[in-house]
C-alpha cells in the first residue's frame, strides 16, 4: 500500500504541474471566468482542490493550517496559488514516505465541514479518497481549459508512467 500512495503523490505532483502550467497560459480574466463548473472557474477549482488538501492534511497530520469552507479562495493570483500548491504537493509526498504499513492500516478521527460531525476511519481508504479527489477536480480544470478553448494536457496517469519520474512505479 505505501508504495501506492507513494506514486499516488508522486502522480498528482506530476499532474498538477501540466494542469498549472496549462492554466498558466490563461489570461487573467479567463482564470477567473465563471464557466459553470462547479467551483465556477479556474481559478475556484484549483483553489479548493488546495483547500481540500490542505483540510485533509491538517486531519492526518495534525498540522497546518485548514481553511473552514471548501471554497475558500486561498490565492487569487495564479503566480501565489501555484507555489503554494508545489509546496502542499512536497508536504504530501514527504509526508507519505513517512508513514509505514501499520500506519496505513490504522484509524484517525477527524470532524466534518460541511455537516459537523466526529468521523473514525482508516488511513489508507481516506488517503485512496483523498487522492481520487484530486483528479476528480483536476479534470473539472482539464474540463474548463477546453471551455476556454485552450489544449488540456494528457494527464492519464499511464502517461505518468512514462515519464522519468513515474517509470519506477510502472
């Protein structure tokens, strides 16, 4: 399992830098248009794909800051919203190499958000969500670039597998 969620890490690192880099060609209006996603825009979708992470983070680890609402705007400026999100993707990637088996295998308690209540789980299943959310909202992004009539890039993670970084987990 942690060699999993070692490439896991490793895969969303990867992806989010071609989903930044794609959005980097936008201009600012076209970050910020509303073009009915769910969090309205680039720059809301990338914004909470951070916020959701870093409220996850904070219920792994105990540490961090958390924002209280799954739409925060973190950074309303691409330039600031993309080193923060190289600096959560390194967070996430030491912080899993960290965690041994038995880890993966134990329970955490945290409180929900949107309807506060005490949740017990195990590690790994929350980490399996974790992850999958991050690419659920990436292709929310991947989505709104194709909006914006811009080229998305190939995220699948097969084309991860590929690269330098992902042909060790292939």
């Amino acid at each position: 399992m942690k060699q999993h969620f070692e490439m896991m890490a490793a895969y969303s690192r990867w992806a989010n830098g071609l989903i930044y880099e794609a959005a980097a060609g936008l201009s600012k209006e076209d970050f910020a248009r509303d073009v009915g996603a769910f969090f309205k825009s680039m720059k809301g979708t990338l914004n909470h794909i951070l916020a959701a992470d870093r409220i996850w983070m904070k219920r792994f680890t105990g540490k961090g800051g958390a924002p209280a609402r799954l739409d925060t705007i973190l950074h309303p400026a691409l330039p600031a919203l993309r080193q923060a999100r190289e600096a959560e993707d390194e967070r996430i990637a030491d912080w899993i190499a960290g965690l041994d088996e038995d880890a993966l295998q134990g329970r955490f308690t945290y409180m929900t958000i949107v309807n506060p209540r005490t949740i017990s789980q195990r590690l790994a299943p929350a980490l399996t969500h974790f992850f999958n959310h991050q690419t659920h909202h990436r292709g929310q992004a991947h989505m709104i670039l194709s909006v914006l009539g811009k080229e998305p890039p190939s995220m699948d993670i097969t084309y991860f597998h590929r690269t330098p970084e992902g042909r060790g987990y292939a």
